[in-house]
C-alpha cells in the first residue's frame, strides 16, 4: 500500500515515519515537506496540494504531521497571525482533503493532526485553540460523506517528551506524552475500521 505522509521530517512525523518503515505491512512510503522529502509541498496553497499529486499519483493512505499557527499573547494578535494560523493547520489540511480525494484509492483513509491545546488552553495559545477544534470537527463532519469506503480521523497528541526542552515554557501544567505513542495512533487509524474518530493521547 502506498502512503502520503505529510510532515515527516519534524518530532512527530519522523515517529510515524519510523513506525510505517518497521510495519509489517511494508508500505510504499512518500514523505512530503515544505523544504524536504521525497516531493515538495506547500500546505497554504492549492495549487502546490495539487502539483505534489500530481507527481506522486493516486495513493492508499494520507497522513498529516504538519501545520503551524502563532503563537502571541491575545493582545498583540494580529488578523495576520489569524490567517497565517488558519491558512497553515486548518485551512492547509482540509485543503489535503478536498484535493486529496480525487488521489485516494477506494478504502483508503486520511489522518490529520489537531492536539492538546483545544481543551486545555495554554498561554499565547488562542490560535492554536482555535485551529485544532476546527480540524477535529472537520474531520467528525466529513466522515459522515465519503464514499468509496473512505474513512477520516485524526490524533490529538500533548506536547511531546521529546519536545519539552524546546517548548516546555509554554506547556506548564499539560502531561507530556512519548511521541512515539501519538505516532502508533496513525497506524491504527490506517489499519483500522474507525473513522470520525479523533485519537486522544493525553
């Protein structure tokens, strides 16, 4: 079977990439990035979603490990930060999707990442609030529509073990998870019969 992952060369997409490498299953695995990868990708554009399908053809499974929003005190937020927000995490993954699907075969299956943030709120994390309740909604929705046996889920991860040096600041009083066990959730929800379905790991 043939996987799209997006975002693999970050904490969380190397986990998954190493869990699809050593799956039994012996995926046909392309890594796409916005700088590195087997194929480049931006996620705010179309046009780019739509350039790297056209390189890499129809695939069985999509994944997204990527998407970024800002990270500000409310007060000096800018409609600039909110778009940038929206357009990158949100808005850059239900694009993946709308594109997507014309690129999936029959049975295949899309999982996108949202996260802790939606329902324990951090300081200067209003954005990121925001766009990860908008994909686990979108995900919940959308899986109501697909046809062809297409399922859609997505894993809402805590800050990572192995990113509390760097962000640890930011994420006081939230329990830490090994990314390792956010990464297991993507193969589930490839291997699985679950769809609508948002895996919590925190």
């Amino acid at each position: 079977m043939k996987v799209l992952l997006v975002g693999g060369s970050g904490t969380l997409g190397s986990a998954v990439l190493k869990e699809l490498k050593s799956n039994k299953n012996n995926y046909e695995i392309i890594v796409a990035g916005r700088n590195s990868g087997d194929v480049r990708v931006d996620m705010s554009s179309v046009e780019s979603i739509k350039n790297m399908f056209e390189q890499i053809g129809k695939v069985d499974h999509i994944i997204s490990a990527a998407g970024s929003a800002a990270m500000k005190p409310i007060e000096t937020l800018t409609n600039e930060d909110a778009m940038y927000s929206v357009q990158n995490k949100l808005i850059g993954q239900v694009n993946l999707v709308l594109v997507g699907q014309n690129y999936l075969n029959d049975k295949g299956s899309f999982t996108l990442i949202t996260g802790v943030i939606k329902d324990q709120p951090i300081k200067m994390g209003s954005m990121l609030s925001m766009v990860n309740a908008g994909v686990a909604s979108f995900v919940k929705g959308a899986a109501i529509d697909f046809e062809r046996d297409i399922r859609i889920n997505c894993v809402s991860p805590s800050v990572f073990d192995e990113s509390m040096e760097a962000y640890g600041e930011y994420f006081k009083g939230v329990k830490p998870v090994p990314v390792a066990n956010a990464a297991k959730c993507f193969i589930e929800s490839i291997e699985g019969d679950m769809t609508g379905h948002e895996f919590i790991v925190y």
